[in-house]
C-alpha cells in the first residue's frame, strides 16, 4: 500500500473496520507517518463529535455514586492486593488511594501506535478495543481481578464454579467474609443455574454485585416456571438479605405499554410488589431487585401489567413458584 | 501540558492529570461526560441497565488508563466517547455471543438507526458541548442518505464492511466509499470548528 492509501484508510482504522492484516499494516505506517496521525487525530475527535447526535439522556442519578463507591472499592483492593501480590510494581495505576498514591507515575505515556497497535493486533475482532481508544495501560500492567480486561470479565461466573481457588479471590476482591467452605458451600448451591446466569454477565462489576447476592450462606431460592413449558424465572435472595437476584429464560418482551411485575406472596396476606423488570428480545433478564431488608414470602408469581407496574396484581399470573431454603 | 483557559473550571486535561489524586477529578469529569457517555451508550444497547453499566466501565476504565493519557493525541471527549462506544459494542457482540437472537430489535425502531443520529432540538443543553447539536444535526442531514446509513451500522452497530453491503443490499467497495465519504465530510465540517487545520 502507498501511502494514500493508507490515509484513505484512516476512517476505516478510527471504525474498527479494517481488516487484521490491514490493521496491523496500518499501524505500522502510522508509527512512521505524521499526516496520518494528524488524520487519525482529527477523524476521532470527529467521532467524539458524532456522539453527540444522540438523543441526551441523563444518567441515573444514583450512577455516579456507584461509579465512585467502585473506584473505591478497587484502590482499596488494589491498595490491599499490592501488600500481598506478586507482580504488583507495574500495577500502581491512578488509584489515588493506599501506598502506592503517591508514588510516581510508572507508566509511560504510549507513543501513538505503541500499544494501541499491540492490542489491537493481538484480540480478535469482536474482542478488540476500539482503534480510537486512547491509552492501553491495561495491556501494559499487571493487574488484579477486578482490572482484567474487559473482554475476559463475563468469563467470571464460570471460573467461580469451575475452582475454589477462584471463589476465594473472588470472595477477597468484594470484601466478604465468607469461609473458603461456605463459598464451596455457596458454589455447590447454585452451580447449575448459574451457569446460564453467566451467559448473562458481562462485565466484572456487575457479576461482583450479582456474585455478592448469590454467595452468601442461607441462599434462598424460587423457580418459577408454566407447566412443562418456557419460560422460567429464577429468584436467589439471602436469608437476611435486602436483594433479589433474577434471571429469566424464554420470556419474551412485554408489549408495548406492559411490563412485567414480580410480587411476593404470604398467606393471608396481600400480594407485595417485588418491583417491575423487562426482558430482552432474546428473552432474558438479569436483574438486581431491592426488597425490605429480611423480608420473605412463601410464593412469588409474575403478572403482565400497565407500564409503572401496579399497586396490585390487575392479571393473572402466569408465572407461579414457591421460595425455598435451599439445603446447604 | 496543560493551557490555562478562561473558565475557571478546571480543563479535561488537568482533570484527568489529577486522576490519581482521588475521586474529585473523577466526580467532575463524570458531570461533564457522563451524560454523554450515557447516551451514546444507551442509543448503542439499547437498554438501561446495560448502558449504565458501559457508563460505570468508561469511567473506570478512564480512572485506571488516566496515566497513559497524552492530551496530544485527542481529547478527553474523545477519549470518553470512543471508550463508551466500544464498550457499549462489546456488550452487544458479547450477548450475540451468547444467545440466538442475533438481532437487539428493542435497539432499533422501524426506521433503524437513522433516528439516532437525528439530533433533537429538545435535548438538554446543559452540557459543555463543544458544538451546538442543531449544527451538528445540520451537517448530518446534509449526508445523502446511503452515506449515513453506512455510517450508522458502523458507528452504532459496530458492522463490518462485509456486514453492511449485506445489511445494505450494496458493494462491498461502496459500501467503503460511503463510509469514508461521509465520516471524511464530517470531519471537514468539524475540524475548523474544533481549531484544528483541517486537512
């Protein structure tokens, strides 16, 4: 390729859309071509432009407290981790926080197609971090659990059932207590369904939210499913817990308007809304519900209601279990 | 590094230099992108609760690279966006990976993407934005429409060349010529906005 070629290609690289080969052609060109960078430069910044035209949504207001209680969480693991890991001196990142906060900066800043051209050429496609993503120390240091790559983090759930050397990692990185045997306890609980809650994971931080409801002594559970038939609703709660872990299968979308409402059923009593949750086109759901903290029910059922959900069940459930503890 | 500016606000760049000096930094670059981060997520999964968690790995991600950051190289919008767009494709990519369904109709409506790149003139306008979203709606209506149908399943979709000539019943080579043209003409739109020289 001559060289207006390859600045042709500059939209293609700033897309993600060349081609491996092409890719790591190109980014050999760009360490040695300065008009290319330059296009690079501009191209992404007309990206970052282009995001613009979306439709503005803001956030969830409570989202930038969970941002911040993450960061948290990992300079403390981090912090934590560095007093006992091996390997730790290339992992002193932005954490601001432990021994390490105020040392130096060790990394160094990635000339244009340094590491950028490494990830890129080594991850496949549907794996690969943008060709705009600016830095990569993440290629570059190593790093604890929770710092793994983004492309590896739903694999979490499975190594978690798959070793309790694993569980207990897990187990250290969100801070719980547990016994390594009331993990392997805890494991054996839900092996099989959550298996298919992994196929639903699919970054590290949310599996640590789901992993710090499901792996808790006293796990309380409810299948729900029709008859011999799709779909089926999973429910975990812990035994003094204020969360609700749930998973469907097979569950298509409500209608336009309709959502669906999970309620918590005790004898005598009336129907208790649990929260309203949406699958998938596929299907699915995972969600995290909130409940009152140690509140148990002996049934739980699905209703199809008006968006908003509704005070009390307005249809019949179609999805009808009953909670159980399950035996240790 | 680091130019003083006329806002008193601290810049992007001297945010993200102050990274490793605890979460403030984090705080305010959050208020100034999360939003954008949050959107351009959501118009991409097309759900909340994925695109809030796109949101919660940008940020991370940009809290842990923050050291490897070279303002030379672009800037932070930038940086955000293009971070938040590929997280946002890899959750897709990642569901694809793992269920049947292999379309997010939910993420789409009757006429596809096109109307995520219609930029509303009721959005919010708190936002530091560099340009107006009315110009930027402007420029992109100038693009023939086969221009920015291209340039929307590979911006928001993540499609290959090959995936879009099959989406789009086109070439593959014009499918390439689509792209590059209307992405090219942005940026020739944008760049003397920007202060850049253009090209």
């Amino acid at each position: 390729m001559n060289d207006h070629t390859f600045l042709r290609l500059v939209p293609d690289y700033v897309l993600d859309l060349l081609e491996p080969g092409e890719l790591k052609d190109f980014e050999a060109h760009l360490a040695t071509c300065d008009e290319c960078r330059s296009e690079v430069e501009q191209f992404r910044e007309t990206m970052g432009v282009l995001a613009d035209a979306v439709p503005v949504l803001a956030p969830p207001p409570g989202l930038k407290d969970k941002l911040l209680a993450r960061v948290r969480e990992e300079a403390a693991a981090k912090a934590k981790d560095s007093g006992t890991a091996e390997g730790t001196a290339g992992a002193n990142g932005p954490a601001g926080v432990g021994p390490e906060s105020s040392s130096p900066k060790d990394v160094t800043k990635p000339t244009v197609a340094g590491p950028q051209a490494t990830s890129a050429q080594a991850a496949p496609r549907d794996a690969k971090a943008s060709a705009g993503e600016q830095p990569k120390p993440e290629d570059s240091k190593v790093r604890p659990i929770q710092s793994a790559p983004s492309h590896n983090r739903f694999a979490i759930l499975p190594w978690l059932v798959a070793g309790t050397g694993i569980a207990a990692s897990i187990a250290f990185s969100i801070g719980l207590t547990n016994t390594r045997s009331e993990l392997f306890d805890a494991e054996t609980r839900f092996q099989s369904a959550s298996q298919r809650v992994a196929a639903l994971v699919t970054d590290s931080a949310r599996a640590d939210s789901i992993l710090q409801a499901l792996v808790q002594p006293g796990l309380r559970t409810a299948f729900l499913s029709q008859s011999g038939a799709d779909p089926e609703l999973h429910l975990f709660s812990g035994a003094n817990d204020s969360r609700i872990v749930l998973t469907a299968f097979n569950l298509p979308p409500a209608g336009p308007g309709r959502t669906y409402q999970l309620w918590g059923i005790n004898t005598g009593s009336d129907p208790v809304s649990l929260g309203t949750f949406s699958t998938l086109a596929d299907g699915t759901a995972l969600s995290l519900i909130s409940v009152q903290q140690g509140a148990t029910f002996e049934v739980s059922a699905v209703t199809d209601e008006p968006a908003g959900g509704s005070p009390q069940p307005t249809t019949q459930p179609f999805l009808v279990g009953t909670w159980s503890a399950d035996a240790p | 590094m680091t130019e003083p500016t006329p806002d008193t606000r601290p810049s992007d760049n001297l945010l993200v230099e102050q990274m490793a000096d605890g979460d403030r930094a984090l705080a305010e670059l959050y208020e100034r992108y999360g939003a954008l981060a949050y959107s351009l997520a959501r118009a991409i999964v097309g759900n909340d609760a994925d695109a809030e968690e796109v949101v919660l790995d940008t940020f991370l991600k940009v809290w842990r690279d923050a050291d490897g950051f070279d303002p030379d190289r672009g800037s932070v919008k930038a940086w955000v966006a293009t971070i938040a767009r590929s997280r946002a494709l890899d959750r897709v990519r990642s569901r694809k990976r793992h269920t049947s369904a292999l379309r997010r109709s939910a993420a789409t409506t009757d006429t596809g993407l096109a109307v995520s790149l219609s930029t509303q003139p009721d959005a919010e306008k708190n936002l530091d934005r560099t340009l107006a979203r009315e110009q930027l709606g402007t420029w992109l209506g100038h693009l023939p429409k086969e221009q920015k149908e291209a340039l929307e399943l590979a911006y928001f979709r993540g499609y290959s060349h090959s995936e879009i000539a099959a989406e789009l019943g086109a070439p593959l080579g014009t499918v390439k010529t689509r792209i590059r043209t209307a992405l090219g003409s942005l940026r020739d739109r944008v760049q003397p906005q920007l202060g850049g020289g253009g090209s």
